[in-house]
C-alpha cells in the first residue's frame, strides 16, 4: 500500500533522542527551545511555542485572543466549510459559535469573497486554514479583517516553509498554528506549534499550554543564575495558576525529533515540490475526468498531500478502486456533512455548493518524499487505467456575458473571470457602445452586437455556439464573477439548469449590504411557480444561470425578451428537470429603468403563468 504519509527515522533522530535519554531531563529542554527557534525564523516569526498538537495549538491561541480581548460565550468565529474538524470543534470547545464560509473551487480554501457576509456584530475573528500544502489568498482576508476589526488565527497545520506574495505562512495573522502529527510534513508523533510576533501572546500561549501558571515560572530552567531577590519572588509564584489553562505540553524527546527533521527541511520540501510537479503533469491528460491542484499566484506549494476532485462523478468507485490497487486515500477534510455537525447544526450542505462538490467528490494522496519512482508510476498508470475503461465524452462550456452599455464595469469584471474554464467565450452588447466589445474582442471573445433582450441574446448565443455547457452573467457587476466556476461545477456533475440564488429560503436577501431591500415581486412570483409546479426554489429569475444545450432543445422557451428566463425556469420544473440554485451576492441596483423594467415584467410574468397553467398545448 503507498501510504498518504511517511516517516524514517535518521542517524540525527537517533543521535538527538539518545542524547536527550543519556541527559534524564525529558521536560522542556535545549532541544525543544532550538527547535521553536528556527522554527518561529523560518517563519517569518519572533515567537514560537511547541505544544502536544496542531489541535492544542489551535485551542490555547483562540483561548489567549479570547482572554485579551474579552470576547463573550456565544461570540461568532468565521471558519471554511471544508477543513479538519479539529478547526471549528476548538471553537465549540471555547464556547463561541463557527460561522461557515464556503470555499473557492480552484484551491478549496475559504473563499475571501464570501466572508463579508457571514460577518454580525458578533464576529470576533477569521480562522482561514492553509489547506493541503496551499496558503489561502490572505491580502483580501487582511483586509476584510482590518476593516471590520478582526482576529486572524492561521490554522497551517497541512502547510509548512511556504509563501505567499514573499512572506511565509503562520506570520500574517495574530497566531499562526501548525502540526508535527504523523504524516504532516514535520513529524514529532504528537506535537503542534503557534507562532506569533506579539511578546504577550507569546507569553499567554505557554502559560496556557502549562495550566495557565503565572509566567515566572513556565520551565525548570527559570530559576537559574537569579539574584536573591528574584529567587524569593520566583518561589513565592511559581506555583501560583493565574487563568484556566491545560496540560499540552511535550517532552524533550518530541523536540529532538522537530529539530533533526527541521535540520533536513530543504531536501524534503524540494522533493515533495518535484513530486506535487510530477503528478500534476503525469495526469494532466485526464483533466477532463479530474481537477489536479494548483499553484496560487505569487505563492509556492508544500504538497503535503495531492489533492484530487472528479468533475463528473462521485468518488466512491474511484477511490475503491485506487485501495484496491494499492493506493492509499483520504476524504479532503469533509466537515459540514460530518453527523455530530449535522446534529447539532442541521446544515444545508447545498448553502456550501464547492464544500459539497468536495465532500462528495474529493479525495487526496501521497505525494511525500519517500515516494519511489515505481510507486510514482504506478500511481500514473492506475489512474490512466481507471479512465481508460470509462467512456467519457468532453462536455465543452461556453461563457455569454450580456452587456447594456456597461463600460466601464464590463472592462473591470474581466480580471475577475475565470475564462480559463471555458472552450468559447461570447460577449453580446445591446447597446451602440464600442469600447467594452473591442476590449473583449482583444481578449478572445466572439462579439455579438444589436438590440436584444435577454431571452434573444441567450438565443443568439445558442446559434453561435456549439459548446453543451452554458453559463450567462451580466457585466453590470449585480452578481459575483467568483461564482461562475461554481455553476460550471454543477453543471459538469450533470444539473440541467443551475441558478444563482439571490435568496435565502427564509425569504431573506444576499446583497452586500445586510439590511438592503427585498425583491416583493421576484418573490411572490417564485412562490406562485413553486405552487404550480410542486417544486421548491427560491430564485426564479436571476440572468446569472447556467444550462445545458440539450435542456434548452428539451424545453423549447418561446418568449424571447426579459422575461426568458423566468419561463425557462418554469418550463424546466414543470419538466421535472434537475434545477438547483448556487447561492450568489448581489449588488442591487437602483437605477430607475431597472426598477421600470421589474414592475413591467409582472405583466408578463403572469401572462406566462396563465398560458402555461390553462391553455394547451398543441401536440
């Protein structure tokens, strides 16, 4: 079996452990204190305070912030919906409340545009979590926490000796957090570290780990070469408990093993690096089958593990197939559908669209540094074999965006388009503006210009493209862009007609403003579909959608302006197709020819309700 983790003792290992045995001290020692120095060095760190695990570690930080800044039982903490449990159950442990963010479906770390939102008044602090050797994209995390005053706990338990933008992982936040558990990258058996540059958390943290003891006296060594005078104050408070603490310390023994490891750091990460590139290029001939990871811009990649997910299936069949090949596996941290979670938070995996995609259809392995080249290959070929035997046919996507003389706006949303998802890409302007179409014309965009409304354009779009898979955003920038892989996702697992839901089911709204107004209109008319077609659905008209080529054939709409795609929403639910909605953030907007154009379409909104319900069809 290639196992996801490795561990080999060295000559170092030895030679350090024995020689803690050969000393008879197995309390915080020499070896223990180098090894939180280099280690705090190599990680842009002043501080760093070795505990029993990656888990304690995440523990005794949240508990120090709590401490300073007096934060309440019941007081919210934003954490990714796909992490290790231990993540969020700290957070539980402290007495204040996780509060799930989904994350991005390219690096599956906490999505930073989807943090906002999950922001009250109860929001203390931002755990984003350096998942799988990847270091999450934390200038906008900074900044969001800068704006509304938050704490920042870096859970780099899976990510080690990496950067990003130059300054490495574990030094961004207020406390850095890391694991030497088996098969991490460090491995200590049982052991943890926090990092941090503030001298008084550093001092909070070791008091915590040591039972929350006064920090006079946190290591036999506190008491050598002091005055009398310091002496007489040392034993009147070396036993004194000045907080609730735990008992999370390690021996000497643990710190030995950190510090050989650490010693060899540099060749293990290089030939993790090799072997992360050696995948990623091996199977790239089955990209249409499974997303290999990638490396974040302006960052370098730990690949303590290779993180896998299929586009087109479950990856229940795969991954028995891989065991019974001898290759090891392991779910990507699913956490909002664990059953203790699922109890005692009764969540909707569907609010989290990326994290259920990963949960149900991610799956990582080996790609350490004792790996061989034999095991390497083997790895290549039984993935080859697997898809071989499977006859797959590549669904290829369109993107259509829809412009009304935007500008400006359409310009600004192109850097935030993830064009290299999609085979075709068409831009449609229903204006006489020439500025947008010939910047996306530059770009590799079709250009479609005239009058259309949104139904013909969509219609005009199908002419010219061929592609099976299709997804449409306007360019006025009322719907996050960062979505459009997550439609494209739903699509590929085989949804006929995925909407970007600007609704919650209790009838609230996702804006970016939490007290803004409520669409009256798009509701009533949504419940009066939901009525006739027996189908639940809290969006029925958001331009932001994505469909199949084949479920527009199968439904045939026939109203050709706005109010398109309200029918093809009904239409698609009356034919029992598979409709779901992507929850989305959206900018509403006030202008008075919107607001003109929404009040118009009740009109027709009922006429298409009526003709639908009482007058047949021809055969």
């Amino acid at each position: 079996m290639i196992g996801v983790g490795t561990f080999r003792t060295s000559q170092k290992a030895k030679d350090y452990v024995n020689d803690v045995l050969d000393s008879e001290r197995l309390s915080y020692g020499p070896y223990t204190q180098k090894f939180e120095r280099v280690f705090a060095g190599a990680h842009d760190c002043r501080f760093s305070i070795m505990t029993a695990s990656g888990t304690c570690a995440l523990l005794i930080a949240l508990a120090a912030l709590k401490n300073k800044y007096k934060w309440q039982d019941g007081d919210e903490v934003i954490v990714p919906a796909v992490t290790f449990i231990a993540t969020s159950n700290v957070v539980l442990q402290l007495n204040l409340k996780p509060v799930f963010v989904d994350v991005e479906p390219t690096y599956y770390e906490i999505d930073p545009s989807k943090i906002e939102a999950a922001i009250t008044s109860k929001t203390r602090a931002i755990i984003p979590v350096h998942l799988f050797g990847c270091p999450c994209d934390m200038d906008p995390i900074l900044a969001i926490a800068k704006k509304h005053n938050l704490k920042i706990v870096e859970d780099s338990c899976e990510t080690m000796f990496t950067k990003y933008k130059g300054k490495s992982v574990g030094s961004f936040g207020d406390i850095g957090c890391f694991s030497t558990y088996v098969a991490h990258i460090l491995i200590t058996g049982v052991g943890g570290l926090c990092t941090t540059n503030d001298p008084d958390l550093a001092i909070n943290l070791r008091s915590l780990m040591n039972h929350g003891r006064d920090s006079i006296y946190l290591s036999i060594d506190d008491d050598k070469n002091k005055t009398k005078e310091e002496m007489q104050l040392i034993v009147q408070r070396r036993f004194k408990f000045v907080q609730m603490g735990y008992s999370f310390r390690v021996t000497e023994m643990e710190g030995a093993l950190g510090l050989a490891q650490f010693e060899e750091h540099e060749s293990m990460m290089k030939k993790r690096w090799e072997n992360g590139l050696f995948f990623m290029d091996k199977l790239k001939h089955l990209s249409e089958n499974i997303q290999l990871p990638t490396v974040r811009p302006d960052s370098n990649h730990a690949f303590m593990m290779f993180p896998i997910v299929l586009k087109k299936e479950k990856k229940d069949s795969f991954v028995q197939y891989l065991e019974e090949n001898g290759i090891e596996t392991r779910e990507m941290l699913p956490l909002i559908n664990q059953p203790y979670y699922q109890e005692i938070f009764q969540i909707d995996e569907s609010t989290f669209p990326v994290a259920k995609w990963v949960n149900e259809s991610g799956f990582y392995i080996a790609s350490h540094q004792d790996l061989t080249d034999d095991e390497k290959d083997h790895i290549v070929q039984t993935f080859t074999n697997y898809f071989a035997n499977k006859k797959v046919e590549k669904e290829k996507s369109c993107l259509v965006l829809l412009s009304k003389g935007d500008k400006r706006a359409a310009i600004d949303l192109f850097d935030l388009i993830p064009t290299a998802s999609f085979d075709q890409k068409i831009f449609i302007e229903a204006s006489n503006d020439q500025e947008a179409p010939t910047f996306y014309k530059k770009n590799g965009f079709e250009i479609i210009q005239g009058d259309y409304g949104k139904g013909d354009a969509i219609q005009k779009a199908l002419e010219t493209t061929n592609c099976e898979n299709i997804v449409v955003l306007g360019t006025d920038g009322s719907n996050d862009p960062k979505d459009i892989d997550r439609i494209l996702i739903k699509l590929r697992q085989g949804n006929e007609l995925v909407i970007a839901s600007r609704f919650l089911p209790d009838g609230g709204r996702r804006t970016n403003r939490p007290l803004s107004y409520r669409s009256i209109g798009n509701r009533f008319f949504t419940f009066l579909l939901g009525v006739m077609t027996g189908r639940n659905i809290t969006d029925c008209n958001n331009l932001f959608r994505g469909f199949k080529r084949q479920t527009y054939k199968k439904i045939h709409p026939k109203v050709y302006g706005d109010s398109a795609l309200f029918e093809m929403t009904l239409l698609a639910l009356k034919a029992d197709l598979d409709v779901v909605e992507v929850p989305t953030i959206e900018k509403p907007s006030r202008a008075m020819g919107t607001k003109r154009n929404r009040l118009l379409s009740a009109f027709s909104f009922t006429w298409i309700l009526f003709t639908e319900a009482f007058i047949p069809k021809k055969s």
